[in-house]
C-alpha cells in the first residue's frame, strides 16, 4: 500500500456509514434529490451530507468526487482480492501465482 492510498485509506474510514452511502449513490449518478427520496431524507440534510463528503475527500466538485472515489474504491477492491488469493511457491522459470496454462 503506497503512502497515498494509506491516506485515502483513512479518508474513506473517516467518512461516516450515511456519508459513504450518500457517496455510493452520488457515483451511480443519482441528483441529490433522488438521493433525498431514496433515503427518506430531506434535499438539504444530502447537501450537508455532500458538503461533508467533499471537505473530507478535498473535493470541490461532483465530478472530481466521483472519479476519485470510483478510483480508490476499486483499487481497495483489487488489493483486497490480491490479499485473499493463495500463493504458491514458483518452481524453476515459474513466476509466482502463474496459472499454468491448459492443454488442448
């Protein structure tokens, strides 16, 4: 894990269970209205939750928002499932984790 994505890390921790729900919603595209109506909340309680989203991402946009979140969202997922594969040990000329390939 690289110093940035530590520190990101701690950003998507630090973002409460309603904010990164909010957040979830803001990458699929959803107005704040929708969002409003989806978690049966009022319009201006998801600007708040947005405002706070932002200022912890260090965003100032909707765009730049979801770009980064989409981003780190799937490198975490990608790390997560690159933690969970078993290794193997690589014979001679093998690199490690090579699958070996099928024969026909």
């Amino acid at each position: 894990m690289r110093v940035d994505d530590a520190a990101f890390e701690s950003v998507l921790t630090s973002l409460s269970k309603r904010e990164a729900e909010v957040m979830d919603l803001i990458a699929t595209g959803e107005s704040n209205g929708q969002i409003a109506r989806r978690l049966f909340l009022s319009e201006k309680t998801v600007k708040n939750h947005v405002n706070r989203i932002y200022a912890k991402l260090g965003v100032d946009s909707r765009v730049t928002a979801i770009g980064l979140w989409l981003s780190r969202r799937d490198r975490a997922a990608g790390d997560a499932a690159d933690a969970a594969a078993p290794l193997r040990g690589a014979g001679p000329g093998e690199a490690a984790n090579a699958v070996p390939a099928r024969r026909t």
